[in-house]
C-alpha cells in the first residue's frame, strides 16, 4: 500500500456522516445570558442544554443540536462563540 492510499483510507475512516448530533462544550461567565442568547438565536430547532462544571470564574455547559453539513457546524460554532458571556467553545 502506498502513502497515498494509507491517507485515503485514514480520511475515509475519519469522514464525518451528516446529519448527526454536535455536542459544542461552552465555557462562560453568565449561564442565564448564555442560556436566554440560545434561546433566541436556536428557537424553533431542537438542542439540549446542559450544565457541566462550575469554577469560581465559568462555568461550562453542554449543548447539543442536530446538524446537518460541516458548513452548518461551522455557522453554529460561529455564533456561539460570539456571545458577549461566552469566553470560549469547543
């Protein structure tokens, strides 16, 4: 097997299938600003939200949504990470 066929068979098993359920893990500074900014911006589409750790300074929650493309998965990181409490997401 050569170098080009090890990598296409590494990508193949690595190939994400869509839809599927995205969990993103938020780390923030106001739960109820994250939660009410969700609300708003993912109302009429299907999530959960879920409470993770608390530290003195964040808190961390779970939320997950049903996505449907790698450009979709993109836009939601996108806008989740770009409310005011949130400091970062994975």
């Amino acid at each position: 097997m050569n170098t080009q066929d090890s990598q296409t068979n590494k990508d193949a098993k690595n190939a994400i299938e869509y839809p599927i359920l995205w969990e993103y893990l938020i780390f923030c500074t106001d739960k109820e600003s994250l939660k009410s900014t969700i609300e708003a911006k993912f109302s009429g589409l299907e999530y959960s939200f879920a409470d993770s750790k608390k530290t003195t300074n964040y808190s961390s929650h779970a939320f997950t949504i049903n996505v449907i493309s790698q450009n979709e998965r993109d836009e939601i990181f996108k806008i989740l990470r770009e409310i005011e409490c949130v400091k970062f997401v994975l």
